[in-house]
C-alpha cells in the first residue's frame, strides 16, 4: 500500500510539474486529444498502460 500512495503521489507531482512549467503546451496536448478519434485514445492508453507496467516489472525485478 505504501508503494502505491508513493507512486500515485509522484505521479501528480510530475504532473503538476508539467503544468506548471508548460501550460501552454499543456493546452495544446488537450486541444489535440478532443481532436483524436476514441479508438486512438484508447490503443494510446493501453500502450501506456503497457509501458508502464513493463517498467515497473523492470524496476521490480533488475533496479535493487
């Protein structure tokens, strides 16, 4: 449990983060995504979805 508040908390932080320092770019990167079809939206979450996972098993198993 403490991993997973850990990794959500970094994962806003990063995100805030990005905000922060780019919010045009941000702004941008939204406008583009109400432009992509839902289909593209979704093969983009399952490859980040997938990614992620593959470096957490990374982590895991080779970074201790």
């Amino acid at each position: 449990m403490k991993t997973l508040v850990f990794s959500l908390g970094l994962l806003l932080a990063v995100e805030g983060l990005l905000y922060a320092a780019a919010p045009d770019f941000m702004k941008r990167m939204a406008a583009l995504l109400i432009e992509m079809s839902s289909e593209a939206i979704r093969q983009n979450g399952i490859l980040a979805a997938s990614l992620g996972a593959v470096l957490i098993y990374v982590a895991a198993r080779f970074l201790q």
